[in-house]
C-alpha cells in the first residue's frame, strides 16, 4: 500500500459528501410520515457508509505507520493533523457560540464546565466532531494494534474480522428478537473493526474475484431496500436500524471500498479525466469536516431544516462552500497544514 493511493482519494471524498447528505438531512430524526422526511430516510439509508468509510481509512493508511516513521513520528503527525485542529476549532466554535447567545440573550453564558463537556465529547455547538473522540482512542492503541494485523496472516486477520462482524452486527438482531440482553463484549471492539476491515480490503486483492463482488452488490441493494422499509414501518427511533455496524452499513461500505478499488486505476477511462480533481478534493477534506456544519447552519436559518431545498441542493452548496473556504485558507497560508490528511 503506497503513501498515496489513488482510490483512497476517491473514498475520502465519498465519505466527506456522505457525511454532508447525512447532515444536511438531519430531520430524519424527527420522525414523521411526510414526503420530506421519507425522502430525509433514504439519504440515511443510502449514505449511512460515511463513518465506516471513514475509518477503514484510517486503518488502510495508518495501521502500517511502522513501515514509514517511527511511533514517535507517528504521534507528532497526528497531533498536529488532528489534536491541535481538533482543539482550535472547538475553542473556536464555542466562543461563537457565547457571542450568539449574547446577541440573542444579552448575556454572557461563559460556562467553563460546558466547554471542557465539549471538548470531551465533541459535541460542540455549530459542530459535529463526536468522531474524533474514538479516533484519539484509536491513535493512543494505534502501535499495539498495528503489530496486531502486521504480525497476522492473511487467515487470522480473516478470522479476528468475521469475529468482530458476529459479534458487533449479526448477534445484536439475534439478541433485539430474543431478548436476551446477553452479548459478551470483546476484548478487542468498537470502531476498531473498521480499522481492521479496512485494512485488510486495501492489502487484499478480494475485489478481483467477480463472484464476491457482485454478491456483496446484491446483498447491499437487498439491504438497502429491507432497511428503508423498516425504517418507514417503525416510525420512531429503534437503536438496531441506526447502528454504524450494522449489517446494512458493514456490507455497503465493503462494497464502496472494493468497488472504488477495482475500477478507480489507471485502465478505467473516467480515472484518468477525474484524477487530478478527486485528489484535489481529497485533500480538501479534512478541512471540510471540520467547518461545514457551521455551513449548514446558516442555510438551515435560510431555508430550515425541514426544506427540500435544505436536504437535496443543500449538500451541494454546503459542500461546494466548504471546499472553497478551505481553499481560501490553503491560498493564504492561513493555518497551513491543518486542513490535510496525510
């Protein structure tokens, strides 16, 4: 697996537009049964691969860190890549926040408590940055599960994934039936299944064989269609159909991730017009993560949330103003380097 990897850019910036649909469609979770909020309910469906994606990044590109630099090396990289934006736009977004809630309220609500309640669960007014809280867990353990899959066969790391797939996606249907509240947890869990998954989908060249990848096509069409009927059908909140590892979300983003790795090389004609565009786009990425919500809230006080203006052309305004905000930033050295992942 190179530094760069063509077909990663092309999933970054997958994932980065998924997670703006996702946003930008938010009065999903207002339950409903309008034209709109059905319409709110298939982006959900049809974009819930964003995090997954995400993550399976992170493994494909990080878990072999040691190949590079050093741990050392490592740790310096991510905490200026991640940590220090992480820390800036929180301070950022929150002192926005007690300067609207003093032009609303004319006062002052400077709660020091609140603030450090943000940075720990990052869940910060004007943004969504709750991701970054496991994906710091993920670095801290990054070197013992980086010799974890270094140092397992191709057959292992198959076994440690189907295991962690059963446990996490396919018992908690069998356990919402039954009732029976008693799945043991793993040792190892969480999103480090998709570190895990990703890795192993960049290092393996499974998307060559035609019969996986066009069963795994067929189950996620199928999961796409049972899910968005359940969806419709329940009618509120039900923890099984809103799960990151749920079948109906593991399966799509296996499928995106072999997919965009079979076909998006240097053979396919569309790769080469789109290339240079999709890497721009892809380093572009970061930085939109980081600003769009704010994005999306400005056009929510234009429109609202619960506008069909919002939840389609929204995600390409959101996504387009992002873009160029960072490129704006880039251009002007204004915080250079914070807006990349590398």
């Amino acid at each position: 697996m190179l530094n760069r990897t063509s077909y990663f850019d092309l999933l970054n910036v997958t994932s980065c537009i998924s997670v703006i649909a996702l946003h930008c469609n938010g009065f999903y979770h207002q339950y409903s049964g309008s034209p709109i909020w059905k319409f709110t309910a298939f982006v959900q469906v049809v974009f819930y691969c964003a995090v997954p994606i995400f993550f399976m990044l992170s493994g494909a590109t990080l878990l072999n860190y040691s190949n590079r630099y050093s741990t050392k090396e490592f740790y310096k990289k991510r905490i200026k890549k991640t940590v220090i934006p992480y820390v800036f736009f929180t301070i950022a977004f929150y002192g926005l926040y007690v300067v609207g809630h003093f032009v609303r309220h004319n006062e002052i609500d400077l709660n020091l408590m609140n603030f450090f309640k943000y940075l720990s669960n990052g869940r910060i007014p004007f943004a969504n940055y709750w991701f970054f809280i496991p994906l710091f867990c993920i670095y801290l353990l990054m070197p013992f599960l980086s010799k974890i899959v270094i140092n397992s066969s191709k057959k292992e790391l198959e076994f440690l994934i189907v295991i962690m797939f059963v446990f996490q996606s396919f018992l908690p249907i069998i356990d919402y039936f039954t009732k029976f509240n008693t799945i043991p947890v793993l040792p190892i869990t969480g999103y480090v299944f998709f570190l895990f998954l990703g890795y192993y989908l960049a290092k393996y060249d499974i998307e060559k064989n035609n019969k996986f990848l066009i069963s795994v096509l067929i189950l996620t069409i199928a999961l796409f269609v049972i899910r968005f009927i359940l969806i419709l059908n329940v009618q509120q909140r039900v923890e099984l159909l809103q799960s990151y590892f749920g079948v109906y979300s593991v399966i799509p983003s296996v499928f995106i991730f072999c997919f965009a790795k079979r076909f998006w090389n240097q053979e396919n004609g569309l790769y080469k017009y789109l290339r240079g565009g999709v890497q721009i786009l892809s380093g572009f990425s970061f930085g939109v993560y980081l600003i769009h919500q704010v994005i999306i809230e400005v056009l929510a006080s234009l429109f609202n949330y619960e506008s069909w203006i919002m939840c389609t052309v929204g995600i390409i305004i959101t996504y387009s103003v992002s873009c160029f905000i960072v490129f704006v930033f880039r251009k002007s050295n204004f915080l250079d380097g914070y807006f990349l992942i590398k």
